[in-house]
C-alpha cells in the first residue's frame, strides 16, 4: 500500500533529524524532572487529603506527569513544520505523488516515538522515589500517551500549516496547553477542586486520560475509566490528524 | 503540446480589516509550450511567473481556465501530472540538515521507485551535475550555485519529460549562472521540455526558444528572442566622426545610401537604426570611405529584450527591479 510505503519513508526522514540531534530529546525532558525532584515533595505534606492517599503521592503524581510530557512534549513541534514549509521542503514533497497524509503521520509517528523513550526515562527515574508499576498497566499507558502525543502533534502542525510563520504560533499553543493541563488533575488531583472546577474538567478530554492512566499504573483493569479514556482520546486523536492533513491539502489551494 | 492553457486565472482572496480584498494574481492566460523546447516566462517581480508555475504543477488550485499538461488535465489528474512532471520551486526546497545524497534518494523514492533504482538515479546526477566533492555534506554547508545544483536534481531525479523551473538562477554567481544554463541547454538533447520563469533579460535571451513576457498577470506578447526583439524595430549602428561637420555630411550620405533607414546626426556622431545591421555594415563603410568621409569608430548595438519590454509596457523592466 503506498500510504504504507510513504509513511514509511516519512518516518525515516524524521527520524533521521531528531536522531542527528538527539539532545533535545532530553531537554524537553528537563521539565517534568524539574517537576518530579522540586515539586512532588510539595506533595507529601498533602498526604491524607481527597485524591492524594496515604504514601501514594508518587503513584498519583507520576501517572499525571507522564500525560504533563504527552501534553508539552509535544505541543510545539509545530515549529519544526514552519521550518520545512519556509525552506520549501514541503513544497517539494506536495509536487511528488506522495500521499498527503503520509506527510503528516510520519511526523506525527516520530513525535510519538520520541515521547515514548521519554516516558520510559521519567518513569524509570521515579522508581527509586518508591513509584511501584503494573507492567502491563504501564505498557497500555504508554499507548495512551501516543495517542496524546499524536492528538497534540496534530493540533500542532495544523496550526502551524495555517499560519505559516512563528509569531502566532506559540501564543496560540500556549493558550491551548494551559487550560488542558490545569483542567486534568495532572499537577494536583481534581479530588481537591471545588464542584464547580470538577465539573468544568469533564469537558476536558485529557483528565479522562489521566484517570485512565492512574488506574492503569496501579492495575485497576476493572475500572471503566480505562475505555473511557481510550475511547475519548482514540477519537480525538484521529479528527485532530484529518483537520491536520485537511490543512495541509489547503496550503495547495 | 506539452502545456496548453486557455483563460488560465488565479485569484487570491485575503481576509483582512475591512473585509475581503481580492488580488488578480494571473488575468488569464493562453500558452502553448511544444515538445523539447525551452520555454520562458519573462516578467518582473509579482508579474504572476510563480503563480503560474505554481499552478501547472498542481501546488495551487486555478481559479478559472482551462489546462492541459503533459495530456493530462490539471483540474482532474492531478496525481499523473505530479509524477511525470518535475519542478523546482525558487526556495528549492532540499532539506538542509540532511546530505545531498539523502535528498535526492529520499525524493526518487517519493516517485515510487525502489531503494537500488533510487540510489542508482541519485549517483548518475552526482555524476552528471559534478557534485562528488560536496554531496556527502550536510545541504546547510552548501553555496548558493551548489545548493541550486542540488534543487535542479531533486527536481529532475525521476526523470520527468516535463520540467518547471521557478527562476533558476536568481542570486546566483556569474560561473554558476553558465553552469546551469549548459545543463538546461542539455536537458534539450534527451527530449525534456523546459518551462522556466526569470526576471533576467540575458537569462530569456541565451536559453529560450520561445518567450512569453508577462506583466501584471497577463501575456503581453508571445515569439521567439529574434522575433521579438526585430519587433521592437532592428539594429542601431552609431558611426562617429571627428568634427559636427563630417557628421553632418555623413549623415547625408547615409540618407541617400538607405533611404529606408532612419538616419540621425547627434553632435559629432551619427545614428543610423536599420533591419539588417550587420551585413549592411562593411558596405556603408565602403561608401563613406569613397567620399572620403573617414569614421573613427564604429559600434553595431541590436535590439535588447529591454527594449522589447520596454516597448510593450511602457516601462524598463530594469527600472521595476530597482523599485
């Protein structure tokens, strides 16, 4: 199947880009260990209250960080998309026969590869901070942070095929990730919002996610949350990647 | 007919303060471009050139009119025209972190062919367009003359029948403008039509069969560099002469010798404009020498494509590349 081949190669090139750079791989890391050495101790003087268990700060905390990584990790990658489009590359690829989705999801799939080693490392830090993982909780999680790395890749490369240029992209980014990540329970657990912040976070679709992960992490597979969070997540990921490819056929218009 | 477009439009809509404004970027526009020729679209900046060329190669959507390319129609098949036409945007659009080598196969590959043929095809244009010494380098350490080596590459790696050009050598340095200009020249040999834009005169000049001058959007006047230019109303020889007088006595041996040419004296020199400069030359020296009216030099100056802008728009297309 060309669509096959051409992500293929898609994936490869992208590939070969972070891997010629590999250290920023590891500073987009630098915040959520920041988060992890100076703020998760903040944590434990809260043991005790609603959402936060007795001695499971760590295991409330790490499951949210990860989805905090999903969430920024990936959100700017858009920049690098700007890049090709101003040096041209895009335009190169637009008049080759190659499939136009193929464009964006070989991006997309290396965005979600990279935030998977990425996951792998916070979570192996954390182990020595007494984080205990579900294996197979743990490997089901990761598919989710995919997911939302590919959800936010998406928005990101749809926004930055819309402007075309830098300046407009951060601030919308910005305004996008923030209210996201607030409305998730990812630094703090929900548990302690008052109703009406509670409320607000359900239209959120990311605190699905980060109710699904913690149950995971602690091997709850009983809890509908799980599919609930797939579910939300799986669907948003693939409208965000169509409005994706949609703009991107439109730049040839 | 390799490209045939009729009433070909292009209209840019921008949203803005104050609500829509559109811009006419291309008024519609008839060319024929024939098989194996080298055919160029001379203009100034904002003329509508990439617009255009943009439109052939299915980057942009026309806005009206009608075009065939390669037989192919551009509204509906979209996908053949891409894979058997090659184009080379002015940006170039070779990935610059990545080597010369990793371009050109990546992009064989975009047009379906196999890892060994594409690293066949990326060997034989390392060979051809002499790049060995810089290709295993990162594109970013290129310069100007070997990067635009490259875009031509990636345009050509697949061996289209068709290529369009988007200003090949603006920026370039004098040798590397030859270059390319040979190898253009070349691509004539093994049948590939070329479609080219340029701002430069010389450029139209040495390298088309066939050139189509466009100015705000539109094709102002279509035919090949000789005709064009013997348009514009045929060669100015300027003698000149030691003193006004000899001028002057010149000048009414000329009018008597031509009578169809335009004769003028300008101080002490005289200004003959005349279809067939050059072989009428040695024989008007001939008969001034007869007369004893001695030139002391002698310059022969043919129409330029300055001139023939210059004559169909009402201005130099020099001047609108200062501006």
């Amino acid at each position: 199947m060309t669509l096959l081949r051409d992500t293929k190669l898609m994936f490869i090139r992208n590939m070969q880009h972070t891997i010629r750079t590999p250290v920023f791989v590891f500073v987009s890391m630098f915040q959520p260990l920041m988060y992890l050495l100076l703020f998760m101790p903040l944590l434990n003087g809260l043991q005790g209250a609603p959402g936060i268990p007795a001695g499971q700060a760590v295991q409330v905390f790490i499951p949210g960080l990860l989805v905090l990584q999903a969430l920024f990790g990936t959100a700017f990658v858009g920049f690098s998309l700007i890049d090709d489009i101003r040096s041209g590359v895009i335009e190169r690829f637009l008049v080759t026969p190659v499939k136009r989705p193929a464009i964006l999801l070989g991006r997309v799939l290396r965005d979600a590869v990279v935030l998977l080693l990425q996951c792998i490392l916070i979570t192996l830090v954390a182990i020595p901070f007494g984080l205990s993982v579900n294996i197979y909780g743990f490997l089901l999680s990761l598919l989710l942070y995919a997911l939302i790395g590919i959800t936010m890749a998406s928005i990101s490369y749809g926004f930055a095929l819309i402007y075309k240029v830098e300046d407009a992209l951060a601030p919308t980014l910005n305004t996008i990730t923030l209210p996201i990540s607030l409305l998730s329970g990812i630094i703090l657990p929900l548990a302690l919002a008052p109703l009406w912040l509670q409320d607000l976070s359900k239209v959120n679709p990311f605190s699905y996610a980060v109710d699904a992960t913690r149950s995971l992490f602690a091997g709850n597979f009983q809890s509908l949350g799980i599919l609930e969070g797939f579910i939300i997540i799986g669907v948003l990921a693939a409208l965000v990647f169509f409005w994706g490819v949609r703009s991107l056929k439109k730049m040839a218009s | 007919m390799v490209i045939q477009t009729i009433g070909l439009r292009k209209t840019f809509v921008s949203k803005g303060r104050g609500g829509k404004k559109e811009v006419e970027a291309v008024k519609g526009i008839d060319l024929t471009v024939r098989k194996g020729e080298i055919y160029g679209f001379l203009g100034p900046n904002g003329a509508g050139k990439s617009t255009t060329q943009k439109m052939l190669s299915t980057l942009l959507c026309p806005t009206g009119g009608e075009a065939k390319v390669l037989g192919y129609d551009l509204a509906r098949q979209q996908e053949q025209i891409r894979q058997n036409v090659g184009c080379v945007s002015q940006a170039g659009g070779a990935d610059l972190s990545s080597t010369g080598v990793e371009n050109l196969v990546l992009q064989a590959q975009l047009y379906g062919l196999d890892t060994l043929t594409a690293k066949k095809y990326a060997a034989e244009f390392v060979e051809r367009f002499q790049m060995g010494t810089f290709i295993t380098r990162p594109a970013q350490t290129y310069s100007g003359g070997q990067k635009r080596r490259l875009d031509i590459a990636l345009g050509m790696i697949h061996h289209p029948k068709l290529l369009l050009l988007d200003e090949p050598t603006t920026g370039l340095d004098p040798q590397s403008r030859a270059y390319l200009w040979g190898e253009i020249k070349k691509l004539k040999d093994v049948g590939v039509t070329v479609f080219l834009t340029t701002q430069y005169m010389d450029e139209a000049d040495k390298l088309c069969d066939t050139i189509a001058i466009i100015d705000n959007g539109k094709i102002i006047v279509t035919g090949t560099p000789s005709e064009l230019k013997s348009s514009v109303g045929g060669d100015t020889i300027v003698f000149s002469f030691q003193t006004e007088e000899t001028a002057r006595k010149a000048e009414t041996l000329l009018t008597e010798k031509v009578p169809k040419g335009k004769v003028q004296a300008k101080n002490s020199s005289v200004h003959l404009t005349i279809e067939d400069g050059e072989t009428m030359m040695p024989d008007l020296l001939r008969s001034l020498d007869a007369k004893s009216v001695e030139a002391q030099g002698v310059t022969l100056s043919r129409p330029s494509l300055d001139d023939v802008f210059l004559k169909y728009t009402g201005r130099s297309l020099r001047e609108d590349q200062i501006k």
